[in-house]
C-alpha cells in the first residue's frame, strides 16, 4: 500500500492557521485603528504584487521587469471607467484586471521572441511603450496626470453602509472597503496559485522552468503553459494595480507605471523572503514592511541599503529567508512537492 | 623515480552517484599508459578528475609528488598536463590555427612542438588552417585536438577517446603520431575502448570496471583471459 | 532629453541664398533630421557596445549598464571640476577606474552566480542598478549636470546641404573606431581568442590553461573602458541626472537587439536605426521622440527576431 502525498504536520497546521487569519483579517475593522488598516492594505496589496511576480519568474522562469505595465494600465482603466463612463470605482476595478490581460497579449508576443535575460528588458520596454502612450492621453491628464472626481469617491458602493456599520466617517469606511478587497484580492491569488502549483499546469510549468526543451520531448506545451501563466499573472496585477488606485485617488503616468514602486520593490520582497516558494514572499513583505517603516525617512540612502541587501541575499541566500529556515528546521506550510508514503513499509 | 603524475585513492561523485571508489595509479616520465574499461566503467571521470574540471582532496592527485587535487583545470594545465577532451570539443568560433594557437596560449618553454612542428606532423592541417575547426572531417578535428594539445608542450598528455566514431584508417593515422609524440619526451594515457589498439601502443595497462581499478599489468604480460575477467567481472 | 542638443536647426537655412521651393526645404529638413539621427545613433551604439560584450562572451545582461554609464559620466564631471582638466584627459584618468571596478564587480560578485540559472545575475545587477541610482542621489543630489567642453559644445562644420554638430560628429567618430578595436581585438589577439573561445565552451578553454573567470572580469573591465567613452559623450552632450540610467540601458538593449546578438558592427546599425526613429518622431512631434525609438524596435522584433545581422554561431 503506498499513496502520494503533499500534505506535511505543518501544512495542516498552517492550513488551519490560514482560515483562522482570513477570519481575523474580515473581522479586524471592528476594533483596529485606521493607521492600521491602512498599513495593512499596503501589505496584502504588495503582497499580492510580489506572488504573482513569484509565479511567473520564480515558478515559471519568466524574469519580468515590466510589471508596472500592468499596474498602471489597470489604474488607468479604472480611472477611464470612473472618469470617461461615470462607473463606479469598485466595479471599475474589473476593468482594470481587463485592460491589462489585453496589454498582456501583444507584450507576450514580443517578449516571448526574446531569450532568457533579454526577456526581462523586452518587458520593461513595452511598459515604457505604455506609459509614453498613456502620457499621451490628455483626458485622463496626459503627463501631469488626474484625480478621481469627488463624487465618484463620495458614494461608492458599500462605503455607506460600513460606515454605518462601524459608526465611523465615510474616508475610514472607505479605507475598510479598500482593505477588504485587498484581502479577498490577496487571498484569492495564493489560493489560486498554490492549487495552481499542485496541479498537473503546475508540474508542467516547472518542468518548463527547468528545461524548455525537455518539457516538450515529454509532452509538455511549453508555449501554451507560459502563455496562460503570464495572463492570468497579468490579469491579477491589473486588478491590484487599479485597487491600489481606487484608494489613493491620484494618477499621474510616472507614479502608475514606476518601476521602482511596483517592479523593484516587489522583486526585492520575493528575493529577500525566498523565490519559487509561497511562503517567500509574505515572510518578504512583512520585513518590507519593516524596513519601510523605520528607515523610509532615510529616503535614498534606505533605497541604497535595499538594493544591497537583496544583492547580498542573492550571494548568500538565493532561496531568501525563508530558504534559511526550510532548510534549518524543514518546514513547508505550503508544501507542493510530491513525497511517497509507504504504508506497508510500517510493519516490515 | 617520481611519478610524473600519481592518483591515491582517488574518489569521485556526482552528487549522490558514486562514480570512481579509490583508484590508485601512477604514471612515470615517457611512459605510454592505457586505460581501458567498458562505458561507465569512470574513464572518463577519472580524466576529469586528474584535469581539475571536478576537484577533488588535494592529495588525491599528486605531480611530481605534489598535491594538485583540488586546483582548476587551467592551473592543472599549467603544469604541464595536457588533454584531448572526448569528443574533440574543438571551438567553433575559431579557425583551425587559432584552435591550435590557443592549446599554445601557455607554453612550456624549450619544446619540440610548434605551429610548424604540429604542420609537420599533419600536414593536411596546413592547407585547412583559416576552415572554422567544426567545418573538418572528424579525423581531422582530432588531428586538431591532437595538435592543440601539443601546443603547450606537455609532459603529459591525456587521450580520451581519440578513436571514437572514426574509420578504421582514420585511427591508424592518428595512431601513427604517437611515436612522434613520444619522441618529444611526453608521457601518454590513452584511454581507449579498443583493447588491441591499446595493447599495441602501451607500456602498461589499467583495467577499469565499476569505478574500480580491476587489473594493472605490463601490457606484454597481459593475457586475454585476464582482460575478459577485469572487463567483464569474474567468471562465476 | 539627450537628443535635444542634435536636433536640427532647420530654421535658420531659410534665409541663405534666397527663396528656395517649398519641397526642396522640406527635402533639406529631412536630409538633416537622418544625418542628426544616424549621429545621435553612435551614441547609443557606444552605449550598446559594452552590454553586447559581456552579453557575447558571458551569456549575461547587466541592468546596471545605464546606471555604470550615468556613474562614469560624473566621475569624469568630478575629474573635470578638481583637477580643472579638459573632459578628454579627464576620461583618460576615469578609463582605468572604470576598468578596476567591471573587473572587480565581475571577480567578486557577478563570476559567484553567472551560470546556467539567469536569475541570479539579473536580480543582483537589478539591485546593484536601484542602489548605485540612490548611491548617486545621495551623493550628487537630483541636480542636472554638465560635462563643460567649451568651444566644442556649440562648434559644428557646414557641408552645404547640412550642418553638422561637431561633437555628435566626434561621437559617431569614435564609436566608429571604438568598435574597430574591439573587433580587432576579437579576432586579431590573444585575449580576443580566449574571448571566443571561452564564449564558445568554458570548461574546454579552462582545459586550454584558460581562467574562464579571470576572462569573464576582463570582458568586463573592457566593457566599462567603453561605458567611460560613453560616458564622455553623453555628459558633455546633454544634461544627466542620477535617474536616467535606466533609459540608456534601454536604448542600448534595443541597439543591441536590432544589431543582433553577437555583431558588433550590427550594433551600430542597430544604434543608428534607434538614433534615426528617434530625431524622426521628434521632428513630428516632440513628444513622440523616445517613444518612436521604442516602436522602431518593436517593429524590427516583429520583422526579424534575430536582428539584422545575427551570428552564425549561437
């Protein structure tokens, strides 16, 4: 008797652990401060930024640079939703996570004609292509940029109610609504991903990693595997990237599509917490958070530091933080490997 | 005498895979020794390990009766042991004469081989010189392999599988620079599979099998029965 | 902005020799806006040269180039401003430091992780590119600079149909010549054939008393030689500022990729296809000028994957 398993003594408990947080996550407006709130939604959307980052180059090999494209195409058809078509800002959030899979389409294309490292700078370039062209559109403010218009931010959706709800102003009831969304948006991806990793797609997609070739002498459609990572990853960045901008309001071409905001530091959370592992990236972003918290003053010389640290995790600790301690007291909470249980092996 | 070049208990792995259990071997100035042994049997990591492309214990190669297990191949080469990669692995990027110019890169002063000499030695190489090395026939790119090797006059060289997917003819051609070679003052390790090519040249014999030294005999002395046990394990 | 220095002056011909026919002006408008354009393009070309380098011998793609080039440009700036030196000498001096420092990031910290797996050397010359950008904030603070070149600045040489800028001259020039010696130093010396041999096969080169390593540092101390050339060029044409490394690295990964992987001489066709888009777009709308570059190289992506002018051997 023999079976195949994934599950691990720490999987489970983190698996009870982790409905245990999503509860306290949907309940925690109820007695957290406001500052609170929004730090929190600073970190689930982060958060999500560096999974999907991790799916795609960490799982699937796909170094991409270019990840603001998606961000600030999402803002901004967010913005287009509210501005243009007088939508709602929440449910203009979707067309957020639209735009950017239809970006994602031509930017494959190109990108994926190039090898290796040079696919990371095909995708920077096409998102400076879409930042140019968006600068262009003086609707949304062209280069300087705009601001949602008061009445759109006044009645969104629900905000009235938790405001209601929570007995507190609609600017903090809006912050809740924000960070709700942050932790459905949140949890929802590495849902996504961790079944994702456990299904056959996702031993195809390390199988592409490893060895593209090999991959498909066995069978594997190398091409379409990536092709559905990389949009899904897309999609799910667009939707963050126009959440992210539902709650600041504020667009301006450099601030949406920063490299240094939504590429370099979501990089530097997968790389300093562990890349190709869920675990990574939330153990990154808490020290993200960190670091951010009490050296952000310290503006480009913390930037400098930052850059440093992730070179030296990269010399020293490729698999990050959360490489050390797997390796220090083998634990997964998100195990995908695949481990043979011999039951008969018990008795004899 | 010392040993130009003596293995102790020379062990190698590929991450879990153990591929040569302790092999002792030793080769004197101007011998002529061949290494014999069925595929798998760690000829060829055996030449790894001796070039320094897998480092080992530091004591578990010695030259001249000092340590150079755990040096890079290129300090490996320095001192004078040369190599003929399985498989020619000539660079395609470089001419025939700039395959042979690079064996030369680090010479040994006050050898007999030069770009003349290596011309002398085959000179078909001559009139092919500015042909891409990867554009020759395959004997030919061995002759190439051959030469550039002898570019840095070494007083070892090492062989691996010269005779590898060539013609009968081709082989005997080849063949027919070892004296020359020798002449020159250098010690050979032939790895080989051909065994009566081997018994012809050598001056001793290794038998390989399972990354084990399983018989070691003056080649004179060497009787078929001996070579089909250590080849192929004992008769049961 | 770099190219505004070599936009053309197409106003100021209107006057000369009377009232020329509408579409003869426009002609000469045109003529020039190529000229300035295939100039701007050595520019870029010095820029691409270095990262094709390292890229040919190495496999690897540093994304700190822009940031090395925008750091040589000040350190040559600061050479200028202390010893009161001419901005040529002044690179002369820069050159070998620049050199000391490829060789060293290369010895002791690219050589650890350049391998099969890219992700290493992409993620440590990422953060190497944010910490020297932030490094240079701090240090030269968000202030446009200048290399002063004097006379040299505003020179340029009449050809008739077109007038010329001296220094875009000079600075296709030397990327002209720049290339020649690399390319002879390729195919020509000792360390050009452990170049090539060591891209083609390092474990066999190192079988040849080749350090595949000690290649690897080399190849990259030249490249910076290059970036310190680059450099020279770009501060004493336009304004530079701490942040605009990222950008050169653009345009010097599209020159090389236009070029194709491996050719030199490719790269500054490659480089002159990007210089001329641009001046083009800029001429229609200035606005338009990076992002004409940029879709320059997308087309040529779409039409030849390879690049114009891809090496047999890959």
């Amino acid at each position: 008797m023999h079976k195949v398993t994934t599950r691990t003594r720490a999987s489970t408990v983190a698996g009870l652990a982790a409905v245990a947080l999503v509860v306290l996550g949907l309940v925690l407006p109820a007695f957290a401060s406001r500052s609170l709130i929004q730090d929190l939604f600073f970190i689930l959307t982060m958060l999500t930024l560096a999974q999907l980052w991790n799916l795609i180059a960490g799982y699937g090999g796909m170094v991409s640079v270019g990840q603001q494209a998606f961000v600030g195409i999402g803002a901004y058809a967010m913005f287009a939703g509210v501005i243009l078509w007088g939508w709602d800002p929440v449910p203009a959030i979707l067309l957020g996570g639209v735009a950017a899979f239809l970006l994602a389409i031509p930017m494959a294309f190109f990108a994926f004609r190039l090898q290796g490292a040079y696919f990371a700078i095909g995708t920077w370039v096409i998102a400076e292509v879409t930042r140019l062209l968006v600068a262009q559109w003086k609707t949304l403010g062209g280069g300087t940029g705009t601001s949602l218009p008061r009445e759109a931010t006044s009645d969104i959706i629900g905000v009235a109610a938790i405001a209601e709800l929570f007995g507190i102003r609609d600017a903090a009831a809006r912050d809740i609504l924000a960070y709700w969304l942050a932790l459905a948006l949140a949890v929802g991806t590495m849902a996504a991903i961790y079944a994702l990793l456990r299904s056959r797609t996702g031993l195809a997609l390390a199988a592409v990693r490893d060895n593209d070739n090999a991959a498909r002498s066995v069978g594997v459609d190398a091409q379409r595997v990536k092709w559905l990572v990389f949009l899904s990853a897309a999609t799910m960045t667009g939707l963050v990237g126009a959440l992210i901008y539902v709650q600041t309001a504020r667009i301006s071409p450099d601030a949406a599509f920063s490299v240094t905001n939504w590429t370099a530091y979501v990089i530097f959370i997968a790389v300093i917490g562990g890349i190709g592992r869920l675990e990574g990236p939330i153990l990154g972003v808490l020290v993200f958070w960190g670091l951010q918290t009490a050296f952000a003053d310290y503006g480009s010389w913390y930037l400098l530091a930052l850059g440093l640290l992730a070179i030296v995790t990269m010399l020293f600790a490729p698999r990050g933080l959360w490489g050390l301690i797997a390796d220090r007291w083998g634990i997964a909470l998100f195990p995908i490997q695949r481990r043979l249980i011999l039951e008969g092996a018990r008795n004899g | 005498m010392t040993p130009i070049l003596e293995t102790r208990g020379l062990t190698a792995a590929y991450g879990q895979f153990k591929a040569l259990f302790g092999i002792d071997l030793a080769v004197s100035p101007g011998e002529c020794v061949a290494i014999i042994g069925a595929n798998g049997a760690g000829k060829t990591t055996l030449m790894r390990s001796i070039t320094g492309v897998l480092r080992n214990d530091p004591g578990m190669v010695l030259h001249r009766g000092e340590p150079i297990g755990d040096l890079p191949a290129d300090q490996v080469m320095q001192r004078g042991i040369a190599m003929v990669p399985e498989g020619r692995k000539l660079f395609p990027s470089l001419s025939v004469e700039e395959n042979l110019l690079i064996g030369g890169q680090v010479r040994r002063g006050g050898g007999r081989w030069s770009l003349d000499t290596i011309y002398q030695l085959f000179p078909i190489l001559k009139d092919r010189r500015h042909s891409p090395g990867t554009a020759l026939s395959g004997g030919q790119q061995q002759m190439v392999a051959i030469g550039r090797a002898l570019m840095s006059n070494p007083e070892l060289l090492l062989c691996d599988e010269v005779s590898l997917g060539l013609a009968p003819v081709v082989i005997r051609d080849i063949y027919a620079a070892l004296p020359a070679i020798r002449e020159a003052g250098a010690a050979v390790v032939i790895v080989e599979q051909d065994i009566a090519r081997a018994l012809s040249v050598a001056d001793r014999v290794y038998c390989l099998m399972e990354g084990r030294v399983t018989l070691h005999a003056p080649a004179a002395e060497i009787s078929r029965e001996a070579i089909h046990a250590a080849y192929f394990g004992e008769p049961t | 902005m770099l190219s505004h220095a070599s936009l053309p002056h197409a106003g100021g011909r209107m006057g000369r020799g009377g009232i020329l026919p509408l579409c003869e002006v426009v002609a000469m408008i045109w003529l020039d806006v190529l000229v300035q354009g295939i100039l701007l393009g050595g520019l870029y070309a010095l820029f691409a040269a270095g990262l094709s380098l390292v890229f040919g011998i190495m496999r690897l793609v540093n994304l700190a180039h822009g940031d090395l080039i925008v750091f040589a440009a000040f350190l040559i700036l600061v050479t200028v401003n202390l010893l009161g030196l001419n901005p040529f000498l002044s690179a002369l001096i820069a050159a070998p430091v620049m050199f000391a420092l490829g060789w060293a990031l290369q010895r002791f910290v690219l050589n650890r992780v350049v391998g099969k797996d890219i992700l290493p050397p992409l993620l440590i010359t990422f953060g190497l590119s944010v910490a020297l950008q932030n490094g240079m904030l701090e240090v030269f603070s968000a202030d446009s600079q200048r290399i002063r070149a004097g006379a040299l600045e505003s020179a340029s040489i009449n050809l008739g149909v077109v007038t010329i800028g001296t220094l875009p001259l000079l600075t296709f020039g030397s990327a002209v010549l720049a290339i020649f010696i690399l390319n002879r130093i390729f195919y020509t010396t000792a360390i050009g054939r452990a170049f090539r041999a060591t891209s083609d096969d390092p474990v066999t080169a190192s079988l040849m008393g080749i350090n595949p390593r000690g290649v690897f540092a080399m190849a990259t101390g030249l490249a910076m030689v290059i970036v310190t050339l680059a450099a020279l060029y770009l501060g004493m044409r336009a304004n530079f500022d701490p942040s605009i490394g990222p950008a050169r690295l653009i345009y010097a990964f599209e020159a090389v990729i236009i070029g194709g992987l491996g050719s030199l001489w490719g790269t500054l066709a490659g480089g002159a296809i990007i210089g001329i888009a641009q001046t083009v777009g800029a001429q229609i709308n200035p606005e338009w000028q990076i992002l004409a570059g940029h879709l320059a190289f997308l087309a040529v992506l779409i039409i030849r994957p390879r690049g114009l002018f891809p090496r047999a051997v890959d």
